[in-house]
C-alpha cells in the first residue's frame, strides 16, 4: 500500500491498525499491540490516538529495545510520548522494556513480563520499522537464525547491546504492519518487494512473509526515480 506523502501514509496506517484493534477486542476482549521505535511511526501513533478505540481494552509493548542507561538513546519515551501514554487520563496499558545494563537480563525479564500477558499466544498486532540494510525489530541479517524460536532475544548491533521480540514470535503475530517512509528506505524495500536473485534474504522480509502489511510513502517506493 503506497501513499504520496508521509502524512497520508499516517493515516492509512492508523486506519490499518484502528480496524485490527477492534477485531481483536471482538474477538478476545482485548488487543495487544507490539510497537517500534524509531521516528518513521510516530505519526502513525499520533494519528492513532485519534481514532476511535476502547483503550482501556488496548495493551502496548515494545517490538525491541536499545540496552543503555542513556534515555535519550531508547524508543520507549518516543513512543510514550507518540502515543500519549503517561498522559492523565489515557487508559491504555504499557509495558516498556525493563532495559537494565545487561541484555540477557533484560530479555529474560521481558520473556517473564510476555509469558504473563500472553502465556501460550502472541500479540494481535505488530508495527514494525525497517532499516535501511532491511533488518526490522532488532533482528539483524547476520543473527537471523540465532535463537529463532526464543520469545524475546538479545543481540548486539555494531557494537550496541539490545533486545529484540524473537523471530518466530514476531512470525506468529496475525497482524504484521511494516512501515517505510524516505529515499533512504528504498533500496530495503526493493529487496522485499523484488529480491534480487541470488541475494540474501533481509530480516523484514522473512518475518513479514507473504501476508504482512507493508505501508510507504513514495519517497520509499522502488519505482520513483
């Protein structure tokens, strides 16, 4: 699905997500939603706070996370903020990465944290970035099959410890949505939508597989010149 503009592609986003909240809260009761950081969602989230949604009925948690102490260098206040989850009054449930200064410690907690909310399943819906060499969530090309069938994982990126909802995990979820805007998105996208032959497979194509969402603007889309 392509949209001119980033804006446009917001909205058609929070639509996207809006109809998915209130299947799942139909279906089960509630709906829980795995988000990513980075600046390419938030106005997808902006947008969504907009909508029309029982949040009292909604819980979010995080799809990865930055291991450090430095605040500014994490997702989870962009999203609070994007989401207007430490608002007075908002009703939604949150459930950040506990980051504490070792990844595995970190993961082992988040694992526990999941396992509570959803013993045996997944969430309903996972918003999902893309970086420019095609990794999503934090799972990178080059640990793509490490630890596949583990609930939460923690990996190292040029040098940076993090954790990350594992592959299989993220697999699982019924309601995978990429999100990409920007040339620099481009040639990721490209290699999701015609892989080259003979490349490696990117990380974001395999856990979107054949049913995933993809949204972009048309910075990011392959054919624009």
């Amino acid at each position: 699905m392509f949209r001119d503009t980033p804006a446009d592609l917001a909205s058609a986003a929070a639509d996207l997500i809006a109809t998915h909240v209130h299947s799942a809260i139909s279906a089960r009761g509630e709906c829980l939603i795995a988000v990513a950081g980075g600046t390419t969602p938030v106005s997808t989230y902006r947008e969504l706070t907009r909508r029309d949604i029982d949040w009292a009925k909604v819980v979010f948690v995080q799809t990865d996370e930055r291991v450090t102490p430095q605040l500014a260098d994490r997702s989870d206040g962009l999203i609070e903020s994007a989401l207007g989850l430490t608002d007075p009054g908002h009703r939604a449930t949150w459930h950040p990465i506990p980051v504490s200064g070792d990844g595995r410690e970190t993961a082992a907690a988040y694992d526990e944290q999941l396992s509570l909310l959803r013993a045996e399943g997944v969430p309903d819906i996972a918003v999902l970035g893309l970086g420019t060499d095609g990794h999503t969530a934090s799972i990178f090309d080059h640990t793509l099959r490490e630890d596949p069938y583990q609930r939460v994982v923690a990996t190292t990126y040029h040098g940076e410890q993090r954790v990350s909802l594992g592959l299989n995990y993220l697999q699982a979820v019924p309601t995978r949505i990429l999100l990409a805007t920007g040339g620099s998105k481009r040639a990721a996208l490209a290699q999701i939508l015609t892989p080259a032959t003979g490349a490696a497979v990117t990380s974001a194509a395999v856990v979107l597989g054949q049913d995933g969402y993809i949204l972009a603007d048309a910075a990011a889309h392959p054919g624009q010149a």
